[in-house]
C-alpha cells in the first residue's frame, strides 16, 4: 500500500511545473513602481518643482494672514470687555459714593425726630384682646349641659362651636376657638359619662 501511495506522488511531482526562482525587480510579470532604474537607484534629494512649492508658500501666507487677523479682532474684543467693565466700576462708584452720602444724612438726621412712647393701650371695636381663661369645674359643667341640649334640639356641631364662640365661652383649655370637632368630642365625652353611671 505504501509502495502504491509513493508512485502517486512521485508522478504528481513530476507533472508539476518548475520555473526557476528570479528576483522580482528582474521578472516582469510584478511591475514595481519604482520608477528609477541601474545607477539611478542611489538614495538622492528628491527636488520638488518650483510651481509646489511657491503655492505651498502662498497657502502659509494665507493661513498666517487669516490668524494674524484673528488674533486682531480677540485683541478688539478684550478692549471693549475692559473699558466695559471700567465703566462698571465708574458707576458702581457713583452709587456707593451717593448711597454713602444718602446714609450719612439719615443717621444725623435721625435724631431730630422726637421720640413717641405709648403709654395706654389703644382701644378699638374691632380689636379684642384675648382674655381666656380655663373655665372651672362648675362653668365645665354648664357648658356640656348646654352642648347636650343642643343636640338633643338637633342643632349640628357647626352650629354649637359657632354658638359657644358667639357667647365667648372659653375652650375648655383655654387656647383657640371652637370648633365642630371639638363639639363632637365633647358629645361623645357625654355619651361615654352617661352610659358609665
């Protein structure tokens, strides 16, 4: 089997074509681009025509040109910034030098005035003082009997918190005013004392 798989290969080697090996700048079906040939290939100063580099010159002239005006017109804003904000300065002077004078005359002026001192309270219809109290035990006791009639009349506990505020009864800790809430608190307060006894 082996002697069989040598023939095969041994025939397909010599089927093969052999070309001898060249080198590829000799050969050509491998074009290069290089472009200079025998005593031409040594390493030399390449010069650029004289049209390349004169627009490559005119196009650095240009662009050193376009930042040169630039740079002017930064140079005419920061300017105007500047006396922008010296004019700033000027006014804010102005101001501070007459807010200056203004506080001076007050404070020489202020004690011309003459000094009033009220000595009584004033009184007016509209303006009542709080005088509450916390009602004692017996008052306590009358207000929940009134409250209880009350609602045993039908009356809701609106209309009780407005009646009690109307007659100036004072809550039974002394601070605020009525209220249905409270109203309603207390009738359950009642209800509770009632089913006790």
């Amino acid at each position: 089997m082996s002697d069989f798989l040598h023939t095969i290969r041994n025939n397909s080697m010599d089927k093969k074509f052999h070309k001898p090996r060249r080198n590829y700048h000799e050969n050509n079906s491998f074009p290069t681009l290089e472009k200079r040939t025998g005593s031409d290939r040594r390493t030399r100063s390449y010069k650029k025509p004289n049209a390349q580099i004169s627009e490559t010159l005119e196009s650095i002239k240009n662009l050193l040109e376009d930042i040169s005006e630039n740079q002017q017109q930064t140079i005419y804003a920061q300017e105007r910034k500047v006396s922008a904000i010296e004019k700033k300065a000027a006014v804010l002077g102005q101001m501070a030098s007459f807010l200056e004078k203004m506080t001076s005359g007050i404070s020489r002026d202020a004690s011309t005035f003459p000094s009033y001192v009220v000595t009584q309270p004033v009184e007016s219809s509209n303006f009542k003082i709080s005088t509450s109290k916390k009602p004692n035990a017996s008052d306590r006791k009358m207000m929940l009997e009134i409250i209880e009639k009350m609602r045993n009349e039908g009356e809701t506990y609106h209309t009780i918190a407005q009646f009690l505020a109307k007659e100036e009864f004072p809550t039974f800790s002394g601070k605020g005013e009525w209220h249905a809430q409270t109203v309603h608190r207390l009738c359950q307060r009642i209800e509770s004392m009632s089913l006790t006894e």
